[in-house]
C-alpha cells in the first residue's frame, strides 16, 4: 500500500506543479494583456490632451498675433512721424550745426566763475 500512496502523492505533486505552470501562465499573459490595455489608454489619453493643447495654443496665439500686428502698425507710424519731422527741419538743423561750428564767439571768464 505504501507503494501506491507514494505513486499516488507523485502523480498529485506533479499534477499540482502542471496546475502551477498553468496557472503562471495564464497571469503572465494577463498582464501582458493589461499592460496592453493600459497603454492603448494612455496613447489615447496623450492623444486627447495634444489636440486639446494646440487647439488651446492656436486660440491663444491667434491673440497674440493680433496685438503684435496691432503694435507694428503703430510703431510703423511713430516711424514714419519722426522721419517726416526729421526731413522738415533736417536743413535748419544742419545749417545751425555748422552754424555753431563755425562761428566762434570766445567768452572771457569771469571772476565769479573762477
């Protein structure tokens, strides 16, 4: 009897270590098949949140593009402004330049500057 006891433990022992394998299996391949799954959400997830942020950066740039035209145009007129003053009294400025240059009026020191 101790004969059969001890074939029938060894046919149970290697029944439970196939049960083992099997059942290692089958996790392994879950989790392989979560990690799957996760990804897939994630890359979904990423997926939404990129479109959700350039739709958000085309409003916002849209605005600053604006202001940055609007801001050009203006300095484009006070440039225009300055050069057009510059040109009116570019003569006068020159002829008191030379003017100032050229004619020389020496002034003797006082002595309260002294």
């Amino acid at each position: 009897m101790s004969a059969q006891n001890s074939a029938g433990i060894q046919t149970l022992l290697d029944a439970e270590r196939e049960a083992s394998k099997i059942v290692q299996k089958v996790r392994t391949k879950r989790v392989r098949e979560a990690r799957d799954e996760a990804k897939k959400e994630i890359d979904a997830y990423r997926k939404t949140k990129e479109e959700e942020f350039k739709k958000f950066e085309a409003e916002h740039t849209q605005g600053n593009k604006e202001a940055e035209a609007e801001a050009n145009k203006e300095a484009d007129v006070k440039i225009q402004e300055i050069q057009t003053a510059g040109k009116k009294s570019q003569a006068k400025v020159v002829d008191d330049l030379l003017k100032a240059v050229l004619e020389i009026h020496p002034v003797a020191p006082t002595a309260a500057a002294a």
